[in-house]
DNA sequence: TAGATTGTTAATCGATTAACAATC
DNA sequence: TAGATTGTTAATCGATTAACAATC
C-alpha cells in the first residue's frame, strides 16, 4: 500500500502468467511473503511445506497460495507439498530478486547499528556495503567489518557500488534533507524508519516503516 | 496480510457503516495508514489536506480516500478538503485506539534501546511501560526512564499494567521460546522484530517485521 | 491401497477507478 | 463568481473461497 507502482495488466485464473508481464501489486507482495516464510522454514531444516501450513504462517488462505503458484507451473507434488528449498529458488526467479544487490544505510546510532549487524537483510540477497553518518565522532568507528564514512561521499559510494536502496536511521529532522540528496545522487529506492514524511520525484519509491501503524491496526482486531 | 482475525461484514458502498459492525481487512488498514500520514502531517504544522494530497503519501489512490471516510460522515469541506487535527480524531474514534495503551518491550540492545527512545509509538498512544532483558549485565541500567527488569518479572508486569501488546526485539533463537512465555502470561498481540517463524495458540496475533521482504518487493517494481 | 495434498473450476464478494454533480 | 474538492454513482476488475477431481 506504499509504492507507487505499475498495475500489472494480467487476468486472473489464465493459468500460466507470461514471463514477460508484470505481477500485479498482490501477487508479489504474497509472494515476499511465502519467501519470508520459506527461508526461515529452511533454516530450521524444514524440507518440504504444504499449502496449509504456509497459510497458516502467512495468514493467506491456502487456496489461493496454491493458486497464485500454479500460475507460474507446477511446483508442488500432490500428497505431499512443496519443496522449501526449489520453491524458494522459483519465486526469487519469478521476483526476478535472485541476485545480490547493494544498499547503503544512513545512521549510525542504535537503530542503524542494529540493522547493520543483523541478518534480515543478508538473508534475501542484500548486502549492507556502506554506513554513513554526519556526527564526526562516529566517522571512522566501526560497526562489523564497515568504517562509518561521512554522508559527504555519498556519492562517490553510490557510483562505485551501483547502489540502488538507502536504509534511512536517521532522525526525522535530517530525513527529508538527506533524501534529497539521494535522489540527486541517483537512488532508486529509499526505505525510510524515520517517521518523516518524505517528498520526492514520481520515479524514486519511498517506504515508510510505521510499526505503531501496524501495531494500531493489529489492536483494532483483538478490540473489536 | 499478517493477522489472524475475522472477516468484515459490511457490504461495499452501503454508505454509512452500521457502529457495531467490524471494518473489513482492508478498510482497517488503510485508515490506520491515513493516520500515520495525517499525524506527520500535523507534526509540521498542515491545518487541511485533500484527498490528492492524502492519495500522494499513501499511494491509495484518491477517490478510494474520499469513499473511505465518507462510509463513516461528511469529513471533508467541499473546495477545501480535510481538517487534519478533526480527521485524526475521526479515524482513531472509528478504530476505537484513542486511548492510550501499555506496551512492554524485550530485548535491551540496539534495536531494543532504538525503539524504547524513539518516539514512533508515543505518538500513535502507546506507552513503552516496561523493558526486559535475560542478561544479567543489561538488567538494572536505565534506558531513557526505565530500568531494564529481567523477564522473570513479565508475568508480574503484565498483570499490574494490563499489557495485551509484546515487542520482541530479542535474538531468533530465544524469540519462540520467550514467545511461549508471553502466551501463558496473557498477552494478545506480539510484535516480532526478529526473523524466527512463532508458532502462538489462535486467539493470539504475531505481526513479523520483514524489511528485506518489503524491500524485495519495491525492487521488483524498480526492476521490470 | 488409503490418506493427503495439489491444481483448478466456478461462484461470490470487495476493491478500484473514472466521472461528475454538489457545494464550499 | 470561478476554481477546487468532496461525496457518490456505476461499471469493471481482481481477490477470495469452497469444493473436488487428479494424483502422489
């Protein structure tokens, strides 16, 4: 609900998808989702997976988990299931998300920290290849294997590394300031966990992290 | 996409919403994301919005907006728009959260430490009321105004303060097991920011932070 | 074989959108 | 008034679900 995207154009229950069109907002947002499922469900040695029990992790009806992947072929074996590790393999293909790509964090304080030595991002292809932050006194420290550099060689980084995704850990305040730069810069997608609201040009995506929003949402479910 | 909870019943376009029925999936989430708008909004000072304006931030698109909030009254000012401060007021009557709710956090590093002194949940009612960690080390140091407990407190915690919402800000490998905990204790909705896949009795809702999920999704849409 | 689970159909329901009269 | 924006209608499209034959 907080991209600006293309509508993908296919029609529903046409059976095999084309390669060459667009998933529609839906399709690939479940499909992160199963990923998200999946790739923790191998690390804990699962092997293969039923529908149901993938429906029961995403809180999509199975029915349509095993629709949305029979459109693509026939990866599952019936009696069965799906196997974790090749339909891992499929929708990153279908996602067309199977490479590496860089991303540069902006932030080095808790937030920043946290992200930056976690592996939720590690785990689906994205390597943190630079933390920036404008204190000087965290210039040159390190977190991990990273040097902190300062925000003023941005863009040298966003050349040499082909970045396309900035984490922003930044305060609000320095948010809508650093993203312009960015854009300058040539980023493509910025994730945002300031609660800044952020302006930018119709071709660079912004998401913003907003869990209290999430948590509100869970709230009016368990209230009601 | 990450609930278990029940289905709306009120058919589509049926004006305004009987107050005793629940809003569909949808329609919660989307006014929740009004909201987080419309509190930044507010934030820098904007007396009004339109519709327009809303549709840009949340990528909903605008006529979607004005049937939403029509469903519940005549919010809006023909000409004019939306006044923020009353529209916030609106949405969190119709979501029933205007009041405030205690949380309780765990995990005391960085991720912890980021959230307990960000203010992302003070502003949308919730009160960070309690931080607990199993290291010795962490508990009895002071993050903000709080002291780190340690989590054989929770269950105290959880009764004299009435807490129904978890935020796990804890290592995999001890999510499931402090999740366990949480459920006998009582509490409703867990708020999960590591990668671990909880399994939680039905009447309770885990909500899993992904970033990596999120951002594989805008790269696909960056990418075709 | 018997049990389990996929792949698929068909029917329904809600979301989405363009368009425009009402009105501030 | 003239311009802007809401509230609402009508039409279309995609999501959702139950049900079940196919088949591992």
């Amino acid at each position: 609900m907080s991209y600006t995207v293309g509508r993908g154009t296919e029609s529903a229950g046409t059976g095999l998808e084309k390669p060459g069109e667009k998933l529609s907002l839906g399709v690939a947002a479940r499909l992160s989702r199963y990923l998200q499922v999946l790739t923790q469900a191998r690390k804990i040695g699962k092997e293969t997976i039923s529908s149901q029990e993938l429906a029961d992790y995403t809180h999509v009806n199975s029915t349509q988990i095993r629709r949305d992947l029979s459109g693509f072929g026939k990866f599952g074996k019936r009696g069965v299931g799906y196997n974790v590790d090749s339909l891992v393999s499929q929708i990153r293909k279908i996602l067309r998300t199977a490479g590496q790509h860089n991303i540069a964090l902006f932030g080095a304080g808790h937030l920043g920290t946290a992200i930056a030595t976690s592996d939720i991002f590690a785990d689906h292809g994205f390597r943190v290849v630079a933390v920036f932050d404008v204190d000087r006194d965290r210039v040159g420290t390190r977190i991990g294997t990273l040097e902190v550099r300062h925000n003023s060689e941005l863009q040298i980084v966003v050349d040499e590394q082909e970045i396309v995704v900035a984490v922003l850990a930044v305060p609000s305040a320095a948010a809508q300031t650093l993203a312009d730069e960015l854009v300058t810069a040539g980023v493509k997608i910025i994730f945002n966990y300031s609660d800044a609201l952020l302006q930018v040009p119709p071709e660079v995506t912004v998401h913003t992290s907003s869990p209290a929003v999430d948590l509100l949402y869970a709230l009016y479910f368990y209230l009601t």
